[in-house]
C-alpha cells in the first residue's frame, strides 16, 4: 500500500556539540578536584585571624554575641538558683528575668529595649522576646501568681541562646 506520507530522518548534532559537552564535563571534574583536593591542603596553611582587640581603631567597640550570651545565662542560672533556695519571691524573679533578656538584646541589637511596653515589643522584629515578656508581665504586674519562674528562666535562656 502506497502512501504520500514519508518519514523524516532522524535529527543529528552537530559534532561541535559533543566536544562542548566533553569539555563541561571536563571543567566539572576539574572544579570538583581542585575544590575537594587541592584548596583543602593549602586552607591549612592559611592563617586564622586573630580575635579582634576591643577597639578596632576606628572607634568601633569589638562585640561578642557568644560571650554575651554565656554572661546573660550565667545572671539567670544565679537568679534560679535564688529562686529554688526560695531567697526570690516570683515577682521579683520575673522582674529580674525581663531585666536581663531585655538587657541582652540591648546589647545584642544595640536598640534599647529595656523600657519598651510589651505593646512596643510585639510591633519589633523580636518576636522570641515579645513571647518571654508576655510570660513575665501577668507575674510582674498580678497580685497573685503561680507561675512557675523556674520554667520561665529556662525559656529566657532558650530564647538568648537561639539568638543569631
């Protein structure tokens, strides 16, 4: 049976197409040799900058986010230990833990928190201190409170540790 439709011939590349894809290929195991290989060994024999002293010359006090941290947590792990010798009352334990993360993120951000409202707060971008505040607030400002200050000393130190 005769028909008027005929096939096409298969398409074929041109053959400056393969030497591109040999030469990517190519420079892919090159960059991969020279990254995994090569530049680990001379990274060893780069020297690490040293910490920086405390005024980098251009009036710019040094500050270090790690050491504040650990010197915020140190204040809270004194104030829980007041609290389980029961020498802290709640109110006070939860004055001095508002005291010390809004001093730290002072520190941390260089905008001064420590007399912002918890209204003020919660319109900042730090919404993990905003969340601890609200925790403190009702134990600050209440008559009466069980709230535990314990519990709230472990999520101060949560939120100064998960600060970036």
């Amino acid at each position: 049976m005769d028909t008027s439709v005929t096939l096409q011939p298969p398409f074929e590349y041109p053959s400056w197409m393969m030497v591109v894809a040999v030469v990517l290929l190519l420079a892919v195991i090159a960059t991969n040799v020279v990254l995994r290989v090569i530049l680990p060994g001379k990274m060893g024999k780069i020297e690490l900058k040293k910490k920086p002293s405390k005024d980098d010359g251009k009036g710019i006090p040094y500050f270090d986010l790690n050491e504040s941290k650990w010197r915020h947590v140190a204040q809270l792990d004194k104030l829980r230990a007041a609290c389980l010798a029961g020498q802290v009352d709640n109110r006070i334990a939860h004055e001095e833990i508002s005291r010390v993360a809004r001093s730290f993120v002072h520190e941390a951000t260089k905008v001064d928190v420590r007399d912002w409202t918890l209204e003020e707060i919660r319109r900042s971008p730090y919404a993990s201190l905003a969340e601890l505040i609200n925790i403190c607030y009702e134990p600050e400002f209440a008559e009466y409170s069980d709230t535990n200050p314990i519990q709230s000393i472990d999520h101060a130190k949560a939120v100064i540790w998960s600060w970036v």
